[in-house]
C-alpha cells in the first residue's frame, strides 16, 4: 500500500469536507478538474448517468448555478442557512486508470434546516487527477444508503 498517496488523498477529502461544511462553495467548485462531474445515482449500482434518472448529475455550470442559489440572500430555502457537518472514513485507494487516483470512501452527513436535523449516509467514489497545485476532482459520485427512498430536498452539495 502507498500511504504515502493514501495520506495525501485523505488529507483532500478532509479538505474538501471540511469546504463544504464551511459554506465555502466557491472555494469547493475549484477543487474540479476541467470536466468534472458531480453525480449522485438514484438507485444503487446504477452505472449510466445519462440514460438514466439520478438525483444529482452536474457539471460546472449547474454547480456554479446551484452555489449561486445557496448564497442568495433571499432563498426561501435558506432561511435560515442549512448548517452541516460531516464525517468521512474508512478511505481506500482503488488502482490508477489513465493517472487518475480512484478513492473510495464512507461518510456520514448530519444537516440541519428549518425543518430539523436529517442524516444522510453513503459512499464517495473520488476519481482524482493529480494537477499542478494539487489533485482535483473529475468525478464525485455519492451513493446514499437510501438513494431509493422518497428524498426531501437535497439542496446543497453532499
């Protein structure tokens, strides 16, 4: 095992949980590749996004649009703010495809909203591309536990 690769990962997945926990989704959208793609499958082992139905599947523009939303002042959906934290573990590095690092791991979100405190749960497949600065981000796949059940709204990112 390279752990030197695995500490390296993990410190960017912290990282980048640690972005979204902040509100701080300018800052998390730099984090993609050129390309990059964020996709949450609607039902597990779902291995097409396009044809399809998932409930997130996003490149940068609808990101950027959603980001947008999310800070608006005046979103009824953000009032008040969603506060959220999460907890990532259990991280494994899969073999290199193309230079790519593939990371799989275990998280666990706590969110609260104006409705209460919900928990969502599930597993990240990271594909990474090592780049100048950094890795970053050319597929982010979130497989909730519950991916088949009635979904409040998943209004930010997971």
């Amino acid at each position: 095992m390279d752990t030197a690769r695995l500490h390296t990962v993990s410190a960017f997945l912290f990282h980048e949980a640690r972005l979204l926990d902040q509100r701080r989704w300018h800052d998390w959208l730099d984090l993609f590749a050129e390309g990059g793609m964020y996709w949450a499958p609607l039902t597990h082992d779902q291995t097409d996004p396009i044809n399809h139905v998932s409930l997130y599947y996003e490149d940068a523009l609808l990101r950027e649009v959603r980001a947008r939303r999310l800070e608006e002042k005046r979103a009824w959906s953000q009032q008040p703010v969603t506060q959220a934290a999460r907890i990532i573990g259990n991280i494994h590095l899969l073999a290199d495809t193309e230079g790519d690092i593939v990371a799989v791991s275990t998280f666990h979100l706590l969110e609260w909203r104006r409705s209460g405190n919900r928990m969502l749960g599930g597993h990240y497949t990271h594909r990474l591309r090592p780049a100048a600065g950094g890795l970053r981000i050319v597929l982010k796949r979130i497989d909730l536990i519950d991916c088949e059940a009635a979904q409040e709204t998943l209004e930010t990112f997971l």
